[in-house]
C-alpha cells in the first residue's frame, strides 16, 4: 500500500522514514541483507570441522593461516568496500559479495591441493569483509529510528544462525557418512554454503537501494522509485527542493566528529575481538574434542562429530543468546547491554581459566557457554550496529568498512596468535590473559560509549559533533534535554 506524506523538504523524509511502522516488506528486506551474515557465520566455523578432514596439512604460520585465511580475506573486502560502497551504493556490493560467496564455495569443495583451498579461503574472507563493512550500513539507513536497533541485529543473528549450521551439516554428513570423511565429506561441508549464496544473489537484485544514500547521491528518479517499495510516494517540487539543500551541505570531510566516532567503534570492534570469542568457534571441535566430554574414542571421525557437537551446544547458545539482543537492543540499549556483557565474560573467563587449571572439563564447556551468552546479547551485535549508526551518511560505507578492517584485522591477529598462547601458557593461562582484556574494555565501554537507542542517525552524528569525548557517556541525555550548546 501508497501512503502520501505531507513534506516540505529532505529532513521531512527523514523524519517519516524514521517513524515508519515496520511492516512484512522491511522484515523481507532485512532477512536479504543478513543473508550474508549467516554466510558469514558458516564460512568462518565450517573451517574447524573440515580441516579434520581435508588431506592438505600444514605446520608453522600456514597451520594458523588455515583458520585465519577468511579472516585476512575479510581485511581486504573491507578494503574494497571503503572505496566502493560510498561512491556506488550499498545494494550492488551486496549482489556482489553474493557472487563472489557462490563461487568461491564451489570451488572450495572442487579444491585440488593445500594451496588452492587456502587462495578460496582467502576469497571467500572477501565477501565476508565487505559484507561485515555494507550490511548492517544498508538496514540502518532504512530502518525506522525505534527499531533500528532490532532490524540491525538481525545481521548478528543470521551470523550465529551460520555458525550454528555449519556445526550441525558438519556432523550430519559425518555421521552419516563416515566412511566418505577424508574423500567426498569435507568437501560436501565446505561446498553446501553455495546454496544459500546463489539464493542470496537472485533475491538481492529485487532488494531497493538504501533511501539515504539515494538522496546524498543525487539519484532523485531512482529515489522516488524506491520510496515506492516502502510504500512512500514523494513529490517532484520536494525532490528538487531536497536536491538544492544537499548540494549546500555536501561534504566529505572527515571531521571532528567522524574522527571521535572511529575511535569508539574502532575500540569497540577491537575488544570484541581480542577478548576471545572466536576461540571456541574456529578452534572449538579441536579443543573440546580433545576434553572428551561426550565420552572417549579411538576412531578420529566419531571423536570429530564428539567435537562438533560439543561445539553445537555453544552455537545454540549463541543463536539463542543472540535473540536476547534482538528482543532488548532498542528497549535497554546498546551501553547498557555492553556494560553487563563485559561483567559477565569476565567472570566466565576466570572460571575457564580455573576449570583449565584443574582439569575440570565440565567447568571449561560451561565458561565457555557463559562466556557466549554475554558476548551474543551485549558485545557482538552492537559492536556491527554502532559501526553503522555513528556516522553521517555521506561518509557512513567508507567509516564502516574501517571499522570492519578493524575488526578483521584484530581477528586475524587472535587466530594466529592463540596457537602460540596455547602452547606457552596453556589454555589456564589464555583464560586469564582473556580476562584482563575483559576488565579494560569493560572500563571503555563504562567510560566513554554512549547510548544511542530512540535516536534518529542524524541525531547520532549531532551528538558526536556537540558533544565532548569526556562526556560522550551522557551525550544521549545531553542532546535529548538541549543542554550540549553549555558544554561546548
């Protein structure tokens, strides 16, 4: 259904797309986008079961590189990204990404040596990059202000849906088909992920372009058009007159505020890296399996499918605490939630870090499981959504795709440093040096990240460019209530 708004000029526009009733369309739209977050999620955990499995073995750096190769990749989509998404939109990267997902899933499960795998890894670490930089830019620049925070983390959700499956088509296929592990079973696990990829590519071409970057753009015909699928008609005169406001204003200097903005999702993505969480995704069937929790057994394939499923249990966790972000993100808040992740992975650190001191393996699976939950409902997520959300649009692909190099870059650091911690300090003492990572970001984030739930972008970016970093705490508060001009 057409709805005809009453509007005079671009900020009217804004104000009703941030006030729109979310409807079946945007909740379609949003799954589209997050297609890429569940492929996301399975190419970078598919890894850890079928490398059990692939006949290609490596040692020093390449052994690291193995699990990180999606990781390094990732690093240089975001860089491709940065010089794409603002100059050529957010819905073509999209398609794009797609495409390169299908293809590099084929030929990763038609690998014909060590080498090849490694180069399809890395190629697929693309996609995954520049999807991690555009997704959840495009659903927040559609997304009415109050439910922002939930559309967005659907990106979050469908990453932990992938890492979740990847566990759950890794054991089946085994199980089933044990016989066939070291032959046809590693490549059918790595191959599956085309599927939902070449899905993604079809319906992506039906997705609207993000209505913002229409507008900085300039691209009023493909505007109106667009509006159209959201069920908005606008006006030429408003189009023009929205034409003539943009070019006064246009700039693409990354100033004060842009800067600060960085800073803090810079930080932000960075903790949420270094203190941990991909440990018991991309290394877990190996770890677990070795603690033998579902019981003992000489044959390497039912000991891998112990592994993975021990590893499942975590994924559902994951899925399941990730939910808790979708329900809550706009109704507690993205600081609140960050606030009490922090504490609780900190605490569940430590007792990873003692049950490994102990041998107490139980102890080790429930940390671990403690540890997700908080990660998923306060620090995963919000970590995408801020990436988004703090910048001004005219620079919001380019500022998210530093963010997400960022990201990728700390995580690609942790997968290869892990195995050395692992054979220095042990897994007691990787624990600990994780809960001290914990303990500082907790105190960043107490100190510096402000909540941003309620408000609309361009509300966000005012509050970066009035108010200082020393009260960024408050800024919400102080915008809201008026009172940043006396603390300027």
């Amino acid at each position: 259904m057409i709805y005809i708004f009453a509007m005079s000029s671009y900020e009217d526009l804004l104000k009703i797309l941030d006030s729109r009733k979310v409807t079946r369309l945007y909740w379609i739209i949003t799954i589209l986008a997050a297609i890429g977050g569940f492929l996301f999620g399975y190419d970078t955990a598919v890894i850890g079961t079928a490398a059990e499995f692939a006949p290609y073995r490596y040692t020093g750096f390449l052994l690291g590189y193995e699990i990180a190769s999606a990781s390094l990749g990732a690093a240089i989509g975001t860089i491709i990204a940065y010089f794409y998404t603002d100059r050529y939109g957010r819905k073509s990267l999209l398609i794009i990404d797609a495409a390169i997902y299908t293809i590099a899933a084929i030929l990763s499960a038609l690998t014909i040596n060590g080498t090849m795998l490694l180069i399809m890894r890395t190629i697929i670490g693309i996609a995954i990059g520049a999807d991690s930089a555009v997704a959840t830019a495009y659903i927040t620049e559609y997304a009415p202000k109050d439910k922002r925070g939930t559309l967005a983390i659907m990106q979050q959700w469908m990453i932990t849906i992938g890492i979740l499956g990847s566990y759950l088509i890794g054991s089946t296929i085994l199980f089933f088909l044990p016989s066939l592990a070291y032959t046809v079973d590693w490549r059918l696990i790595l191959g599956l992920a085309a599927i939902p990829a070449i899905l993604g590519l079809i319906f992506r071409f039906m997705m609207p372009e993000s209505p913002r970057w229409l507008i900085y753009s300039g691209q009023f015909d493909r505007l109106k058009r667009d509006l159209g699928k959201f069920g908005i008609t606008v006006s030429d005169d408003v189009l023009e007159r929205t034409r003539r406001e943009i070019q006064s204003e246009m700039s693409m200097k990354l100033d004060t505020a842009t800067k600060k903005a960085l800073l803090l999702v810079g930080l932000w993505l960075v903790f949420q890296q270094i203190t941990g969480i991909n440990v018991p995704f991309y290394y877990g069937p190996i770890i677990l399996s070795k603690l033998h929790i579902f019981g003992s057994t000489t044959n390497p394939v039912y000991s891998a499918i112990d592994g993975v499923l021990e590893s499942t249990i975590l994924a559902v966790i994951n899925v399941a605490a990730t939910f808790i972000a979708f329900k809550f993100i706009d109704k507690i808040g993205r600081r609140n939630l960050g606030i009490s992740a922090y504490i609780g992975m900190l605490a569940f650190d430590v007792i990873g870090g003692i049950s490994a001191l102990y041998g107490f393996n139980i102890g080790m699976l429930i940390a671990f499981a403690g540890f997700i939950i908080f990660f998923a409902y306060g620090v995963g997520g919000t970590g995408w959504l801020i990436q988004a959300e703090y910048f001004d649009t005219r620079v919001r692909g380019r500022m998210a795709s530093i963010g997400a190099l960022i990201d990728w870059l700390a995580n690609f650091a942790l997968i290869e440093v892990f195995p050395v911690m692992l054979s220095s300090v042990g897994l007691a003492g990787s624990m600990f040096i994780f809960s001290a990572l914990d303990l500082a970001a907790l105190i960043f984030v107490f100190f510096f990240i402000p909540e941003t739930k309620g408000l609309s972008l361009e509300e966000i970016v005012r509050m970066f460019n009035e108010v200082p970093l020393t009260k960024m705490k408050e800024g919400r508060e102080l915008v809201i209530n008026g009172e940043h001009e006396a603390i300027r």
